[in-house]
C-alpha cells in the first residue's frame, strides 16, 4: 500500500505544477495589474527637495503632500537612466493639456544633475519635481519600478496605481476616464 502511494506522488506533483501553471498563464490574468495597499488610503507622508524645471536649480520650497491639497493630482516616478520613462513623457504633458491636471514628478534614485539634464532634453509636463535620492518616498508609496503613476483624488486619497508606463491606450480607456469622473 505504501508503495503504491510512493508511485502516485509522483503524479500527485505534476498535476499540482500544471494547476498552478494553467491558472498563471490563464488568458484572463493581467501580470501588470498589480495590487496596491495604499488605494483608498491618504498619500504617504514625504517632504522631499525639489528641483526647479526650468532652471535646474535645486531648491524652491520642497514637495510635500500639501502640494496635492483640493485638486485632483498625477504623481509619476520617473528617472534619467530609465527607457520606459522617455517612451511615456510625452504623454504626461497630455494629462495637464488634455485633463487639466496638476502631475508632480518624482525622481527616483536618480542624480540631480543626470534630473536636471533629462528634463532640459525632454522638456518638463511636472508642476513641480521632487528629488528622492535614496528612494524612500518610493519605497512608502509601495513602488516597484519606474515609471510608476499615482492618480489622487482631492481629498488627497490615491485612487490609481499604474506600474508600468503610460501608454494611449491606456491613457484614452483608463486614465482619462477616471481623471474626469474625479474632476467633476
């Protein structure tokens, strides 16, 4: 009788590996829907030096949660070095254009220099650019890579997580759509 379970096992196994492989590569499952604890939750508190976008100077106030206070706000982590963050930029200005609405840009573990440069090059879509160079701002708003995009709803609350960038199909189906249901 043992023997005959220890032939089984076997089998037992390899029907387990194909459930959990049918249910991963299940055409319903979006990989890049990642959940996010913090939506319906209060931005994370954060004081970060900022840079200026026009000049690249560093300094001017800081950006702080009070930055997002009465209006529907974009936060998007971004970096230099960061591929995906140049293919989605230039949609990023569409949101202020298009959907009149303040986006706030954080640079993740980026220098200032290599913040200032890119901006110079690519041109600024952000109110105002926050500096996190150790990356704990990110770490507490749960982000798992750049670029990342926040959408909060005026009382502040994050209503949105996309963990990936932009693109305009999403921007037109997902995006735009719930920018304009807060907005109004």
């Amino acid at each position: 009788m043992k023997k005959r379970l220890l032939y089984l096992l076997p089998i037992v196994v390899l029907g387990l590996f194909g459930t959990i492989a049918w249910i991963g590569l299940s055409p319903d499952r979006d990989p890049s829907a990642l959940p996010s604890a913090l939506i319906g939750k209060p931005v994370p508190s954060f004081n970060l030096t900022t840079l200026d976008p026009a000049s690249g100077a560093v300094g001017g106030g800081g950006l702080t949660p009070q930055d997002f206070a009465g209006k529907v706000t974009v936060v998007n982590f971004f970096a230099s070095w960061c591929v995906p963050c140049k293919a989605e930029h230039p949609l990023l200005f569409l949101l202020t254009k298009d959907y009149q609405v303040p986006v706030y840009g954080i640079a993740f573990q980026d220098k200032t220099e290599d913040t200032a440069r890119y901006i110079q090059e690519m041109g600024s879509p952000y109110s105002k650019i926050g500096l996190d160079q150790n990356g704990r701002t990110a770490i507490d708003f749960g982000v798992t890579g750049v670029p990342e995009t926040f959408i909060l709803d005026k009382n502040g609350v994050i209503r949105y997580r996309l963990a990936q960038p932009i693109d305009p199909d999403r921007l037109a189906g997902e995006i735009g759509p719930l920018l304009k249901s807060l907005t109004q």
